[in-house]
C-alpha cells in the first residue's frame, strides 16, 4: 500500500508506536543524526559502537602531529558551536574532546552501546525489521537501520612480499603503536598522503633515519593555522553571534574553492602555482624537487596543507624513496632497483578501505540481495543516503558525499536532517517501510556521474575517491550548498511507501 507525501507527513504525532532505530557508529555522523532524532521527537534509538568510547575516526587516529585540514569552527555541529576552540585547526585530542562533550550535552551515552561490533544486518520483508547480528552472536531488530561508520574507519594494508618476516615493530597509523620508542631507529613509512604529512615532521628529528616510499607526489599547500588568541576566545564567548558569523565566513570561503576542482579551472592553477612556490622554497636540491613535484592536475589526488611536510623531507636524515617496494625482509626493505634498506620499524601510512562501503559487514536487503554484490561496479546511493531494494535504510557521509574543499560535518547535517524527516514519516503515516524507488536512484546518479566527468577528480590518477575501475564514488560533484539546497527536504514521489 502506498501513501501520498501529504498523508504521511500530516499524520498524528500522539499515541504512535515508538520506532526501534539501530545507528551504527558513534562518531561526528552517529552522534549528529541521534540529536537530529531527538529534535524530532523521537529518542528509541540505540548506537552500536565497536570501540569503547565515541569519536569515529578521530577516537582512532592518535598518531603524532594528527589534526583536521577543515578550519575548527566549521568542523563542528552548526547547532552546537565551541567558541573556545584553542587554534583554528584543532588537534585530534581537542576534537575528540569535542565529540565527548556533545555525547554528554545531548544524553547519548545511555542510548550507546560500547564493544558492540555488528557482522550482519538483513532486512525481513514481511515484518518490516532490520534483523541485525553482533560479533558475540547477538541478534538486535530494529525498525530503521542508520549506518554512521562514515568512509574512513578501516585501515588499508599494503600487499607486499615478505611483509609477515619483518622481526621489528609494524604498524598502520590509524593504530598508532605508542609502545614503540622511535628514537635513533630506521623508520620506514609506506605512504606518503595525509596522515604522513601529519606524523613524518613530528617524528624526524627523534629517529636515526626515516625512508619515505612515495608512490605518487602530492599537491601541498600552506596550511593557514595558529592558535586563537585570548582575546578572540572571550569575544567568541561574549558574543556567539561572533561564532555563527566565523563559521558562516569560513564555509563561504572554503564553498568558493570548488572552482579548482573543475578541469582546466583558472584557479586550480592558483593551488599548483602555491603549492611550487613552497615546493622552491624549502626543497633546493632539484633531484628531490622533481621527485615531489606531481605531474597530474591539482585536486585529482586530495590537496594536502600543511606548513612543515617539505622542511621536514629537506632534513639529511629523510630520504624520499621512488623505486618500488619489491619485498620486506626480516630487517629491511628492498626495492626494485635492488637496494636493500635497512628498516627496524615499518609504519603504513596507506590510508583507508574506503571505496568498499560498510565492508566489512554484510548487508541484505528485500529479496536477499547483497550489497556487495549491489555494489560490485561501485558504491552508489540515492542523494548519498538510501538504496533502492534496502527499505529503511540509510547512510550518513555514504556514497559520493565526500568533499575536497568544505566540511563533512556540513554534508552530515544535511543528510541527518534529510534522514530525520524520512524516519518522522515512518512514524506518522504507521508505514512498514519506505524503499527509495530503483529509477529516482538511477536518475539521480546519472546526473551525478555526468557532473563529475568535468571535474578533476575524473582525471588520470588513481585516488581513494575512486574505484580501480575509476568510478569517482566517494566525492560530490558540486557544490555543498546544491547539496543542501536538495537534502532540505525528502522527495516522497522518490519512494515506494509501503503501510502495514
């Protein structure tokens, strides 16, 4: 039975059965769409959380010298503001900090439950709930399903000979070992993107010798940081309209940078001619500037900020190797050219498993259908939060909602709220489920993928925005405020809403 978009949204909010709402994670997105629910008058909800605490990606990352590359007051929640935040690009300490405080503010902990991995969702039809499976064999129903484990939460390892015969210390820098004491060793780093640039200049003055193996060269850019001010931080606190006004100027400001991310844009060309000028500024030696200087357009790969990645690889004790890995022994790393070096310590910096969606929990929906299999060619959804055949389900920063020049926590908001309308219409119009339509899906997509093509991101090189086949399927294609301007409120024509 389907009913009209009038119906199900004029429907009466008293003496409705609660819905059971299962939200995966207890990050930035997990936490957002739980106040989202609240606001709407709806608190059944429960947050599945692996870890042991909230904080997502940033609960994780604890290497040294870890930060936000998005300016602090526009990566926080626009309904809750930090007017003391201590540098305009906060640490990862100070933003997990954050996160706590928001749990605490809005009562979530008593509605998360901590060390609860979840294996396996599937949707029963008949019934109309999310059958859900944890790591300890627990079965959980729910009525809606919200995944909130964003894109990047599953480190990447590479696959390199000999990796299982290395005798010293190993490890990803999402898992950061701080056991390990770096002093005087020979560190090698495989990998060379955002996280390297983060911990390589914190670690290079204390170790005997660091070998960067770089696969491809980076654009860098200077990185606009400093600490607030005293003064700036009780003006903030006087006046929170100062807040609002800073973190509406940023987003503006960052909102204009997607004109570099078209191809052939004036001013991506601006991004290069910055990103050489640093280059020339701190890299005198010309083998080492070529080895740094990218030969694909600005923004193919993510721009990197950052003020001290180039005087640290300038160091004599840094060496940037080029020369693939061939093989690792039980001390050293060998490259193709032949070179044996010695290593006592490997870190990977090799970034995320983030194409591959939710991996690696198994979800099926109506008729049993996987989404891997759903996802084989690469992960797509509906406006970045619904799939076709997977009813009452969505996702927060899913497919093709990732951004290169503004705030995820902007794209979350949005989606929340967009989610948060979805579920009150659940409620309202007594529905079993709500199955976004396979042709809105398709349409929506096509328009999408079309956009990209005139972006940077559809050019030659390889990213994690894209799949080895070269979908672009973590990106938006546009602007954040076209975005915004199409996730205020759900399109009901979109769905098949399906009554009891």
């Amino acid at each position: 039975m389907s009913q009209s978009l009038n119906n199900v949204l004029s429907g009466p909010d008293v003496k409705l059965k609660p819905l059971s709402i299962a939200i995966l994670g207890a990050g930035a997105a997990g936490l957002c769409i739980a106040i989202k629910l609240q606001k709407a008058g709806i608190d059944s909800f429960t947050i599945l959380e692996k870890a042991a605490s909230v904080g997502g990606t940033w609960r994780d990352n604890t290497y040294p010298g870890s930060g936000c590359d998005v300016p602090s007051m526009l990566y926080s929640y626009s309904f809750e503001p930090k007017p003391d935040w201590s540098r305009k690009f906060a640490g990862q300490a100070e933003i997990v900090d954050y996160f706590e405080g928001v749990a605490r503010k809005y009562q979530l902990l008593p509605h998360i439950r901590f060390n609860t991995e979840v294996t396996e969702a599937h949707f029963d039809e008949s019934a109309g709930l999310w059958r859900i499976r944890t790591a300890a064999g627990e079965e959980i129903a729910a009525n809606v399903l919200i995944s909130g484990v964003g894109q990047l939460n599953r480190p990447a390892y590479p696959k390199i000979d000999g990796l299982d015969s290395f005798k010293g210390a190993a490890f990803h820098s999402a898992r950061w070992d701080h056991g390990v004491d770096l002093t005087g060793k020979n560190v090698a780093v495989i990998g060379n993107g955002a996280s390297a640039i983060q911990f390589v200049p914190e670690i290079a003055p204390k170790v005997g010798r660091l070998t960067i193996y770089q696969r491809t060269p980076n654009w860098c850019v200077p990185k606009a940081d400093r600490p607030f001010t005293e003064r700036e931080k009780k003006l903030f606190r006087a006046f929170p309209w100062l807040v609002r006004a800073q973190r509406w100027l940023t987003w503006i400001m960052l909102e204009r940078n997607y004109l570099a991310f078209t191809q052939g844009s004036f001013f991506g060309k601006l991004f290069e001619k910055a990103s050489k000028k640093e280059l020339e500024a701190h890299i005198k030696d010309p083998e080492l500037r070529r080895k740094l200087t990218p030969d694909y357009p600005a923004g193919c790969k993510r721009i990197l900020l950052t003020n001290d990645w180039y005087p640290a690889l300038a160091r004599p004790n840094v060496d940037v190797e080029t020369s693939h890995i061939a093989r690792v022994t039980d001390n050293a790393v060998v490259t193709e050219d032949g070179v044996s070096h010695p290593a006592d310590v490997i870190i990977y910096a090799t970034g995320f498993e983030s194409t591959d969606f939710l991996a690696p929990i198994k979800v099926t929906g109506r008729g049993n259908a996987d989404l891997n299999a759903v996802w084989a060619q690469g992960a797509e959804a509906h406006r970045g939060v619904a799939v076709s055949g997977f009813p009452n389900f969505f996702m927060l920063y899913g497919p093709n909602t990732n951004l290169g020049h503004n705030s995820i926590i902007f794209m979350i908001e949005c989606q929340a709220n967009y989610i948060a309308q979805c579920v009150q219409a659940l409620r309202n119009g007594r529905l079993r489920y709500i199955d976004v339509r396979k042709e809105a899906m398709a349409a929506f997509n096509r328009e999408l993928q079309q956009d990209m093509q005139k972006t940077v991101w559809a050019a030659g090189c390889s990213s994690w925005y894209k799949t080895a086949d070269g979908k672009v399927t973590n990106n938006w294609s546009s602007f954040t405020a076209r975005y915004w301007w199409q996730m205020r409120h759900p399109d009901f024509n979109e769905y098949a809403l399906v009554g009891n």
